[in-house]
C-alpha cells in the first residue's frame, strides 16, 4: 500500500485540532470526581479515553487495516505494515490541575520506521508536523535546532518519572552535578518538549521511563528538524526502550558523556 503523506498529513492535522479542542472545552468544565489515579502520579479521566476514541476511528478512515498502539487501550496492539502510536493527552498532570501544557501525539509507523508525526497543542494552538523527507513545521512554518554546541548556558528540559525508582532518583541528583552550568526546564509534556527541541526552543531533552507513545511522534519531528536522538547507551532503541536523550546534534556527544554517569 502506497500511502500519499501529504494528504495524510492534512487530515491528521485537522483531526489533532478538532480533538484538541475537545480537550480543551472539556477541561474547562473537568471535576475532580472525573479524575483517576493511573498509579503513584499518574492521573487520567474520562477525556483521555474519550479523545482516544475519537482519535482511533478517525484514523482507522486515513489508512484501512493499519494497527494501532494507543496509552489508554482503545484498540489492542497488533502488529500491522503501518502502526499508529498515539497518546491523545500528553501531559494529562497538567490538565487535571488546569496548566500548560498538554498536547496530543501521533505517529504513523511504516514497518519498523516512523514516516509521520503530528503533536498538537491546543493552548497554545501550536501545531508541529513532520513527514519523511521533508522538513517539520510548526503551524506550517519551517522548524529547526538551535546550534549550540557546549553545555554551559545551555537550555535542557528534563523529566521526572511517575515511578521514582532509586535509579531515576540517581538520574534527577546526578543531573544538577554534571550539568551544573546549564538552565533546566521540566515542562511535563514530553511530546511537546521533543519538539522544543526541534523548534529550537531547548537545546536538549532528556527522559526516562518513557513510553512508545509519549516519544514516536516527537522524536520524528526532531529528527527531521535535525536533531539527535539516542537512548541512555546511544543506541537506537528510543521508542521503545523507554528513554532517550534528544540534542539538537552538536550538543549531543557533551551530553551523552554526562548521562553515563547519571545513574
Ligand atoms: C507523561 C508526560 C510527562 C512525563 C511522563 C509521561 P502522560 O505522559 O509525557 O512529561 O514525565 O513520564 O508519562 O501520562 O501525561 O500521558
Ligand atoms: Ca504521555
Ligand atoms: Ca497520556
């Protein structure tokens, strides 16, 4: 099956902003009462499931039988040619306590290879797109990395894992050690921090605990835009391998010298 990606872009992106303005009327109106606890930190409401729903029978109309690897379980995993992997509120602890930001991810897998991103965030009604080939943008303006290339003054976001483990509490204490002379920000949206990356906005991310779904779409975007994106070893296995460091490149082996040492 041979898909035309900018019409598939088109119509990911207008679903993004139809959902994404479901997710923020509705959070104008969330109660408490509506609100679940996941796990240790880890909310979720009625909305997630709901926008995930939306989400997945729009998509299912763009690609026929491609599968489908979503956070809230609306459709079960299988292993298809084109795989869309979704997170329809990408920093849902943000939402329930009414802050920014929050986003909406997706990413369209061909095989073993992303080939679409879309991470919408309806606040600030900022729209970052990437498709294979071609350069990304945010609301339709070309996006790239910045060019910084040493730590010092260097603009990094970072994440904080719902399962504090001694390994991610090594990872949080290591950080201000070994990247003392930079400026942090932890936003609580990976995927949209992925993409501060990408439009130049941090010079660096970096995560772990993660999962396929908050990073596919973000990671892409990045790449596209230039960036570097490994995991905790370097390697490849950032999807799913539940971290990742993201650079804008020439910042990438710098930081990568200090993460060995974070945990
Ligand atoms: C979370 C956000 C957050 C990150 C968490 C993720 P969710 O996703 O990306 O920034 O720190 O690890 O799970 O739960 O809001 O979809
Ligand atoms: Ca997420
Ligand atoms: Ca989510």
């Amino acid at each position: 099956m041979n898909l035309d990606l900018n019409i598939l872009l088109t119509q990911v992106s207008q679903t993004a902003k139809e959902i994404g303005s479901y997710l923020k009327n509705e959070q104008a109106n969330l109660k408490q009462s509506a609100i679940e606890m996941k796990g240790l930190r880890d909310y979720v409401s009625y909305v997630d499931k709901e926008a995930e729903k939306q989400l997945v029978v729009k998509l299912k109309d763009y690609v026929s039988d491609a599968g489908f690897l979503t956070e809230e379980d609306t459709v079960e995993y299988e292993k298809k040619e084109y795989t869309w992997i979704i997170d329809p509120l990408d920093g849902t602890s943000n939402y329930v306590h009414d802050l920014a930001p929050y986003a909406m991810s997706i990413a369209l897998m061909h095989k073993e290879e992303v080939i679409l991103g879309v991470v919408y965030d309806p606040l600030a009604d900022e729209m970052y797109t990437a498709i294979k080939n071609e350069k990304p943008r945010l609301n339709n303006n070309i996006i790239s990395v910045t060019d910084k290339d040493e730590i010092l003054n260097s603009f990094i976001g970072f994440g904080i894992p719902y399962d504090v483990t001694t390994e991610a509490r090594n990872i949080l204490s290591n950080t201000f050690k070994h990247f003392g002379n930079a400026s942090f920000r932890l936003k609580g949206s990976a995927a949209i921090e992925l993409c501060y990356v990408a439009s130049g906005r941090y010079d660096a991310y970096f995560h772990s605990d993660l999962s396929a779904w908050d990073v596919a779409a973000g990671a892409f975007i990045l790449q596209q835009a230039g960036g570097k994106v490994t995991d905790f070893r370097c390697g490849s296995n950032y999807i799913f391998g539940k971290e990742l460091v993201a650079t804008n490149s020439k910042l990438h082996n710098a930081i990568m010298k200090n993460i060995i040492n974070l945990r």
